[in-house]
C-alpha cells in the first residue's frame, strides 16, 4: 500500500505515478483475440463449438446450444425467498431510475419557418454477455439488461460461459426475472464475436454490453464499429474522501469492497486527518484476515492502495479530478459542497451512509461504469446506449429562401460546386 503526503517535495511526480499506473493485465491478449474473433467470422457455429469444447471443457452438441426457458423459471422457482425479494427489489428500483432517463423527442418551427427537431428510436437487438464461474453477478445482469429493456430494444439476447457445462443457479434466475428468453451456452471472445457478426444459430446484435475477462474486453474493443458497445471496462477501483470524524472501520470496509473484486482493483482514501489515515490502514489489515475473499483482498490493497494524507478536505478535489475514479464516496459534514466541485467521476456516493457497495446492488443507478480514467469523456451505462438520435429538418420556399443563399456561399467557398447548385437550383431567380 502506498502513503503519500501532500505537502512532501516529491508528492507530485508520486502522485503522478500513482494516476499513470497501468493496472490492466500483463498479457497481450489482442492477437489471440483477433484469431479467435476471425475464425467466428469465418466458420461460425463451428468455431464457437470448437471455442467451447476448448476453453469450457463441454460439447455444446451434447449439453445444449441453448439454456432454456424451463431452466431459468425452475432456477427462480427454487430460489431462497428472500435473496429472491432482494432480486425484485433490485429490478424495480433500476428499473424505476432508468426510466427518468428516456430522452425526448424534439421538433421546433423557427421565425424562418425551417423546421428541425431528433426522434429517438432503440437499437433492435442487443446483446448481453454474463460472466461465468466466479465473477458470475445477477446484479451485473440486472444493471445491463434493465436499460436496454427501459430503451424499448424488442430482441435481448444473453451469452454465458458454462464451464464444465455448470450453469450459476443464480444468474439464471435472475434472468427469468428480468425476462430474458434467449441464451446461449458461449463466452468468452468468441460469444462477442457471434453476437457482432451472426452465426447460422446467433443472429446478429446491434449492441453488446456486459463485464468480462480481458479477453471478452479486448474483443469487444476489436469489434466496435461493426457492433455498439457499452464500454470497455478495466479493473475495479474506487477513491474515498473522509474526515477524521468518520468510524476507521466503515470506511476500512469500504476500501476493501472493490479490494476484493480483483487483484488490479484499486482502492483509494484521502483524508485530511493523519492520525484516521493511521486508523483505518489498521483496520483494513485487520478486517482482510476476517474476509472469505482474503488472498484477492490482499494483493490488490497492497499492490494497487493508496491512503493520501492532506492539509485540508478542499485539497482533495484536484487530486480526485485528475484520478476520474469509476467510484468516488465523500464521507464528510458537507459532502454537496466538495461534490459540486467534483469533474470527473462515475458515480458519487454522498454522505458516511451511502457505502459504494448498496449502490451495486439496489439504488437505482447503474454501477456499470467508465474505468481507468475514463471518466474524463465517459458515462456509466444507460439507456442511451440502446438508443440512437435521428435528427430532421423541412423547409418550404420562404424557408430555404433565408438560409438557402448562405449554403451556397459556404459550398462554393468550400470548392463543391453540385452542393452549390442543389441548394440555388432551388431559390427564386431575381426578377
């Protein structure tokens, strides 16, 4: 774990250091990627067979193409009630979020009579990659189907790795909650490479989202143009501001809720308390061993943490503007004032109450969100993203008339003679 001081000479190109850090995985994945996506393009269905066989250790030919329908209402039927209202929960207040977010059309006359305006209309199919084994999520599922559901996209088709032919219980329940109907037994960047170019079984999507390996990030970097894409997402990672007035275990806790997702997560405190900074390095070392997820844990926190000391709260603002976490907790008195403040950030959790973690699960707001860094020019997940604008104007003679005669200025100046003529063709001729 790295402990800095801000008023230390060398806190700048330190500090410098810890933002330029690049925490993504060591393997150049990109030339694998780029011959298993090539052989989906080329052999289709064989291929994803020949991927399965390989990297899932199953025959799709003896488990099954597709998970079905059945599998999905008996996993939710049999699921332990209350982790199943949790689950309902969850749906409802995402759902309940992402619907605020449906753009307007628009359409305004001018004082000219030129008419313009956007209609927005959703993607028709999309595409939704679950992880499988460990980093199975039904939250992420949830997080990643529900917008595109609130988007109005007719065709939602899901893909998961069956390891071994395994299938989480858990995630298919959540998917017959959310009411996807079509899934198939595929991962990895072989799925993505059938979701973008279609296969004699898999049709073709217009937008793929959803968290995966390096593997499935890289193929879905590959892939964007020909597909739509949500983000390509690096590791977890989340900054926490605190005063010294603040329990060293709550915000211990909180460090180590994106620890414990992977050995590249990276956890952040700034404080303006020397002494709590002291506290809550302790009680993070403390509360590792008590974690079931301990191993993880500790070599992000001690490979990837960072616990900054400052003069005064007003003095982490640069410093987590230039860090654009995916995550950003202001456990402090006045944490509106500092958030007002705050450019660059995915999502901001306001107050010593509002832990990152509930926000993973059951606030509303989507926790796909951009990493590092990626928050200088990105958002998290929304509906937009299966949504597209498709704007119109209308003229009729007064119109092009009064604008009609500067397009023609600027064509001509432009060297583009025929757009020229396609605008003063139309125009009356002076008397």
């Amino acid at each position: 774990m790295i402990r800095l001081d801000s008023t230390a000479p060398r806190f700048a190109a330190d500090f410098t250091a810890l933002v330029n850090a690049r925490r993504e995985a060591d393997s150049d994945v990109s030339r694998d990627v780029a011959m298993i996506v090539g052989s989906v393009r080329e052999q289709g269905d064989a291929a994803l067979h020949a991927f399965t066989s390989k990297f899932d250790r199953h025959d799709l030919n003896a488990t099954g193409w597709r998970i079905e329908r059945s599998a999905t209402r008996a996993a939710l039927d049999s699921l332990d009630p209350e982790l199943r209202a949790a689950l309902e929960l969850a749906r409802d207040r995402i759902t309940t979020y992402h619907e605020k977010q449906r753009p307007a059309d628009s359409d305004t006359t001018d004082a000219h009579g030129v008419r313009t305006g956007a209609r927005w209309n959703a993607v028709d199919a999309a595409g939704l990659y679950v992880p499988g084994g460990r980093a199975a999520y039904p939250s992420s599922l949830l997080m990643n189907v529900i917008p595109a559901q609130v988007a109005g996209v007719e065709r939602i088709v899901m893909v998961t790795p069956t390891p071994d032919g395994e299938v989480n219980p858990l995630v298919l329940a959540a998917a017959e909650l959310a009411g996807i109907g079509e899934i198939w037994r595929v991962g990895g960047a072989q799925a993505i490479a059938a979701l973008a170019y279609g296969t004699d079984r898999i049709a073709p999507v217009d937008v793929i989202c959803g968290p995966g390996n390096a593997w499935v990030a890289e193929a879905k970097r590959q892939l964007y143009g020909v597909v739509g894409i949500d983000m390509v997402a690096g590791p977890s990672e989340i900054v926490v501001v605190a005063d010294g007035r603040n329990d060293p275990e709550w915000i211990a806790a909180d460090l180590l809720s994106q620890s414990e997702h992977d050995p590249t997560s990276q956890s952040i405190l700034l404080t303006d308390d020397a002494a709590f900074a002291d506290a809550v390095a302790d009680a993070v070392d403390r509360q590792i061993g008590e974690l079931s997820t301990a191993e993880v844990a500790r070599r992000a926190w001690d490979a990837n943490g960072a616990i900054i000391v400052v003069p005064s709260l007003d003095d982490t603002i640069p410093l987590v503007n230039r860090l654009a976490p995916e995550h950003l907790e202001l456990a402090v008195d006045d944490p509106q004032g500092l958030f007002a403040q705050v450019r660059h950030a995915g999502s901001v959790f306001l107050g010593r109450h509002t832990p990152e973690a509930v926000g993973d699960y059951v606030a509303g707001p989507n926790h796909v969100l951009p990493t590092g860094r990626r928050a200088r020019f990105a958002s998290g997940l929304s509906v937009l993203d299966f949504m597209k604008r498709t704007s119109f104007l209308a003229l009729d003679p007064a119109g092009l008339a009064a604008i009609g005669p500067a397009a023609v200025a600027l064509a001509t100046a432009e060297g583009l003679p025929a757009h020229a003529k396609s605008v003063s063709i139309r125009l009356p001729t002076s008397p």
